[in-house]
C-alpha cells in the first residue's frame, strides 16, 4: 500500500464526518493520535472537548441549545492502564468497562452496531493503542451498515503490530458528503505522521472543511514511559 499524504487526504472532501488518525512518529519514538468531529446541523456543531481525567469528553459550547445530546454527547478518549482507547461514540465506554472484565478489544465492540440514525447508520469507529515496556501495537475497528441495510451489521478490525515509523493509519465516518452520507469504505488509509505534534495537530485541523470542522484533540505518547502530551482544539471559543 502507497503511503499518502494525511493533508491530501483530509482535504479531498468536504465532508469525512468524525476520523482517527494512529501512527508512530519517524524517530520511533512516540504514538501519535488524532481524533476530529464535525458537523453539518447546528446541534453538531455546537459542541467542544474538553478534559476529563486523562481522556477527554464532548460538551455543548452551549447549553441553551443543546437538542439530542444522544450521539454527540460522549468520552471520545479514555485511557485503561496502557491502553489509551479513541473511537466516534459511547462505545468508548463500552470497551473500557469490557476491556477491564478481560473482554478483548474486539469481543467488547461485538456487543455494538452502527449508530441509529436513519437513513445514514453512521459507522461506529474505534482505536485502541497498547504499550507495554517499550513495546507498542494499535488496532482500529469499523461496525458499518451493510450498505445501508440495517438489518446486518458489518464488522472489520485491522491490527497493526509493531508500527513503522513515520507511518499511520486513518478511518473515518464517511466517503463523503451526501444524502444519506455514504459510509465509509476500505480499510484504513496508509498515511504519513510528522515528529512534530503541533505540526500534526496544524496538518489535521488546517485541512479539514472549515465551515464543517468542529473539534480536533491530538496527542503524543512516549512509546518508553507512557508519558504524553495532548493538545485540543475547537471552533467554538
């Protein structure tokens, strides 16, 4: 598989929905996650991240307004131990709590399907990085519907075992924009990651439709000692 560039990526539609990016930077020394919302309807759009604990939750930028919080309101990241898990929904909670009953990551998302939200059944995606003494693997997942058939549930889980550097991988919601949006398609793309965090967190966020783009969270973690660095970035300030 070619390697792409993640900026040509996130700008080639106006619309991928919400996406997570795993990779190792090119010295091999850190993992690199990016996780970004956006939205097309004003109650998608009013919202931002904000910390919680060491992972981080949605909330609305404004209260007043806030009409479904059902599948907007959620912890996009939380971390169990030397895991750190990142994925579009509540199912976020529903691996950490199986995880911690020594559920795998791909048995806990077998308890899951695609969001409700006819007619687009928005895909469930999920990432789960492991490190362990300086030894570091990711898997990514997507629960879709079977070409917009609710009826079936399509699963798919890829497992990246020692990871190359320089190098990531990107799933997210949709193709493109559309009506109903067209679920995503393939496996996640080959595409490449920068040393730098700030400059990861500027290539998402600068690319991504600004009319669109909601909120973007970055982070980078010692693959060594677990130790990290985050950034968050949001439209609504």
């Amino acid at each position: 598989m070619k390697i792409k560039s993640l900026a040509s990526e996130l700008s080639a539609t106006s619309y991928p929905g919400r996406g997570i990016v795993i990779g190792r930077t090119p010295d091999g020394k850190k993992a690199a996650i990016a996780y970004f919302i956006m939205g097309r309807s004003a109650n998608s759009r009013n919202r931002v991240f904000v910390e919680s604990g060491e992972g981080i939750r949605t909330e609305a930028f404004d209260p007043s307004k806030l009409e479904d919080p059902s599948l907007i309101i959620y912890a996009p990241v939380r971390v169990l131990g030397n895991k750190t898990i990142v994925t579009n929904g509540d199912q976020t909670d529903t691996i950490y709590e199986l995880m911690d009953k020594q559920f795998t990551f791909e048995q806990a998302l077998r308890t899951r399907e695609f969001e409700p939200d006819a007619p687009n059944y928005t895909p469930r995606i999920s990432g789960i990085l492991h490190l362990d003494n300086g030894e570091y693997n990711y898997a990514m997942s997507i629960l879709k519907s079977n070409n917009g058939n609710p009826d079936a549930c399509n699963r798919y889980t890829y497992a990246y075992s020692k990871p190359v550097a320089g190098e990531g991988h990107f799933i997210h919601t949709y193709m493109g924009d559309g009506n109903p949006l067209p679920s995503f398609e393939g496996e996640p793309v080959l595409v490449d990651i920068p040393n730098d965090m700030n400059e990861f967190a500027d290539t998402v966020w600068n690319n991504l439709d600004n009319d669109n783009k909601v909120s973007l969270f970055v982070r980078y973690i010692n693959i060594e000692d677990g130790t990290y660095e985050s950034k968050i970035i949001n439209k609504n300030v």
